[in-house]
C-alpha cells in the first residue's frame, strides 16, 4: 500500500458452490466489524489503524448483507497511512473482542513510500 494514499478493499463472502450457484455468506445480524494495523501479529495495545463501521478519519467499513450478495467494504483513508513506512500485520475481524471474534483476513502489510513524480 503506498504511503500516504487512500486504499479501498472489498470482500465479497460466499459459500461453496452448490449447483453452479454460489449464495452469498450469511452475514449475522448485529455483528461489529473492525480493521487494525499493529506493529507485530501478537500485539495488543492501541492500533495504529483501526477502522469501524463508525466513519472516522482513518476510514469506514460498509457492511452488505442481501439474499444475492454478502460483502463488506473497507476504505482506508490517506491520512492513516502518511507516515507508516514498514512492514505491519493486518486483520478484518467480525465480532471483535467478543468469544466469538472471527478474523476474515490477516496478514502481511507493506507500506511503502511513493515517489511523487
């Protein structure tokens, strides 16, 4: 991810095909949803990126749950990202901080300078 830009993931949820027909995931009904940034996978102090449903100035997280579509839309913004330079470990997490937290994704993040030409 560039340093300093914004960055936008979506993450369409869905089952093993069935028929030719892959139905959506079903997203429970109020579920949380959130998205940090830490300096190790083990970490557990304050992120250095956390991003809600709650629109802030690190992002917001959209949440899509039909009959035909399961996604969840995750945009993080510029200012989050300006002065990260390094390698970090990331997680989508439903139902953080409750028994049953759930991490959708996780993994390496790479945030690297972006010469501007």
């Amino acid at each position: 991810m560039p340093a300093g830009s914004a960055q936008e993931w979506a993450f369409t949820l869905s089952s093993a095909p069935t028929g030719g027909y892959t139905p959506p995931w079903p997203i429970p009904g109020g579920t949380t949803w959130e998205y940090v940034v830490r300096t190790t996978p083990t970490d557990d102090t304050t992120p250095l990126i956390e991003v809600t449903t709650t629109s802030s100035s690190a992002g917001v997280i959209t949440v899509t749950s039909t009959s035909l579509l399961s996604q969840v839309l995750l945009t993080v913004t510029a200012s989050a990202t300006a002065s990260l330079d390094g390698t970090y470990y990331h997680t989508l997490w439903m139902n953080p901080s409750t028994s049953g937290a759930y991490a959708w994704v996780t993994g390496v993040l790479i945030v690297a300078g972006n010469p501007q030409p």
